[in-house]
C-alpha cells in the first residue's frame, strides 16, 4: 500500500472515530502536574498531543480521551484521577454544553436541554432522563464497544453533571444514589464520600439518582441571552451528526435500560427517542437490521455480561433480561453459548 493510500485510510478510520469536544478535558494538564505526573508522556500514551485541547470546541478522539484518564490514574498513582477531576469541574468549563444547561430557566428545562444537545458534545453516548416511581434517574453511558477502558470516564461524568444539578438546588445539594457500570474498586469509600451519597457498582448503566420535584428548582445561572447566543451551535452540529450506528446504539441502550420492565416494544422505544413507530423501523430497515433481531442480540449481551462480570444471582439475572423464569434463561443462554450459565460463569472466574 502507497504511503498516499495508507495517509487516506487511517483519515477515513480517524473520521469513523466517535468524537467529543476538547472542553471536557479542560484543565487536565494541571491536575496531572498537581499529582506529579509527566503531561507529556500520559499525553504520549493516549496518543493526543497537548495542542489537541487547547480550543473547546477542537475534537478529540473519544477512544483517546478515556485513554488519556485512564492513563493519567495509572501514571500517577491517583485510582480516583477522574472522580476527582469531575468533582471540580464547573459546568462553565464543559463549554457550550454546560451553558446550555446552567441558562435555562429551570433545572427540568437544563436536562432537557444538556440531554438534548448532549450528541453535539459527544458521539456514541446515551444520556437520558429515566423515570422509577418518584425518583428520576439521569444515566449516562458510552455505546461503542471499541471503547472498554472508561471507569475514569464515567467517574468524571457523573461528577460534572451533579455539578450542573448543584447550580439549581445549592452547593450542598447530594444525590439519592450513585449507580456505575463499572465493578467495584478496591477503595469505594471515596466515592460514597465525593457524592455524599451510597454507589452502587456494576449496574446496567451509570446514573444519579435524585427526586423529582428538583426539576422546578430555579437555575442560579439562567441568562436567556446567553442560551440564545449558545443553541444555533449546538444546533447546527447536531443536525451535522448522527448516523445509522448513533440510532442503532442509541436503540440498544434504551433497550437495555427496560429490559425485565415489560416496555420494550418497538413504539414505546421509538416515543422515547423521538421517532414515530414508522420511522424508527425504516430507519432500522435501511441499516440493514430489524427491531426483534437488536432485541434479541441486546438481551443476549446483556445476560453474558452479568454473568461474566457481575456476582448477581442468576434467578435475578433471568428476570432483569426479561425472562420470567429460570429454565426459559438456561434454555436461551445455552442457545447462545453452549455452555449452562453455571458453567459460563465458572470458566470466565477460571480466566480472569
């Protein structure tokens, strides 16, 4: 292959690449030098270079961004870099995201609208507004599988969005609950401590938990002017993105989130994003794949995960992927893989 050749695919490969805007790494550097890390060669590792974040609204490589914290924790020694760094990150610093939010007149109006322009920041993620009896739950997750090195990640985001709630409801304001993806770390304590709140990990997804009449609670920060400067960029780079994998993901995490809930039919899903019943399933015709096919391939990677990875019972494992019964599960999961969940779940112990 030409060099020429070679220069074209990897900009085509670059191209694919999920992106998130350089503002979420605002004052990396300074974190990593205040706990004696190399800039450069954590940089160096994640392949970015410093320059990368030196615009907000440059785009980074979301692959290389996770990897930059994730780098920056191992480098320095700190395990909780990203809890930390998005402890003190203000909405400001988040860029146009963040002020679209903290504008709005209301906190119910500032999710709306951080949730809604949340694709302009970054790509392949979901972040949405879940609704548990009188509890509302704002999860947020990275969808692409290429990207497995994100514990930093998630504990930085969940710590910039409490902040965004905090500019309604005060400085002292604390979740109900933290919820990760990611298993437990050695030293939780810290985290229970920053949130002021109890975690819980290896969830379906990561998420703050918090009552619902927060919503009507005033934003400090509300400047109409300001919004209506901000919402034509993020506007025009919303309309710029989104592909058939953005739907396909999206899709999958909502899929996800209500699995075992009994609302996972095509038009309860489609209301929820947006689209009506007809669209979405064009939509997933033209990307070559149906409804019941996503269905089924999203319960079957969701199962595999809480077995492998979570010590959940696996009665609670059947009912959280939809099954009413334990047998029904076996019967599908050996299907699957083979192997009984038992035996699955022993031989991933046997390998980690």
């Amino acid at each position: 292959m030409s060099s020429h050749a070679a220069s074209a695919k990897a900009s085509d490969k670059s191209a694919l690449s999920p992106k998130v805007l350089a503002a979420a790494a605002n004052g990396v550097e300074a974190m990593i030098q205040r706990y004696g890390g190399d800039v450069d060669a954590i940089f160096g590792r994640a392949t970015l270079r410093t320059d990368e974040i030196s615009s907000p609204i440059n785009e980074l490589n979301l692959q290389q961004y996770c990897a930059l914290f994730e780098e920056a924790a191992a480098q320095t020694g700190q395990d909780n870099f990203g809890l930390r760094f998005g402890q003190d990150f203000t909405p400001q610093q988040l860029g146009a995201i963040g002020y679209a939010a903290i504008t709005s007149p209301t906190l119910g109006a500032g999710l709306k609208n951080l949730i809604r322009y949340f694709p302009a920041h970054q790509d392949s993620s979901i972040l949405t507004l879940e609704e548990k009896g009188d509890l509302l739950w704002l999860t947020y997750q990275i969808v692409d599988p290429r990207i497995d090195r994100r514990r930093q990640d998630a504990e930085l985001s969940l710590g910039m969005f409490c902040n965004i709630l905090r500019d309604a409801l005060g400085a002292d304001w604390q979740p109900l609950e933290i919820h990760f993806e990611h298993q437990k770390p050695e030293a939780p304590g810290e985290h229970e401590r920053r949130f002021g709140a109890p975690a819980r990990f290896g969830q379906r997804s990561n998420a703050i938990g918090f009552r619902r009449e927060a919503l009507s609670a005033p934003m400090a920060s509300c400047d109409p002017y300001l919004f209506a400067l901000i919402e034509p960029f993020l506007a025009e780079r919303q309309a710029s993105r989104g592909t058939p994998s953005d739907l396909i993901a999206s899709l999958r995490q909502e899929i996800k989130l209500r699995l075992g809930e009994g609302t996972t039919s095509l038009s309860s899903l489609a209301r929820r994003l947006g689209y009506a019943p007809s669209d979405l399933r064009r939509r997933l015709r033209d990307a070559g794949i149906s409804y019941n096919e996503l269905l089924r391939a999203t319960r079957e990677d969701l199962a595999l995960r809480y077995v492998r990875e979570t010590d959940m019972p696996l009665t609670e494992i059947a009912l959280a992927v939809g099954y009413s019964e334990l047998s029904a599960f076996s019967r599908a999961f050996r299907a699957w893989t083979g192997l009984s969940p038992q035996r699955y779940r022993q031989q991933a112990l046997q390998r980690s």
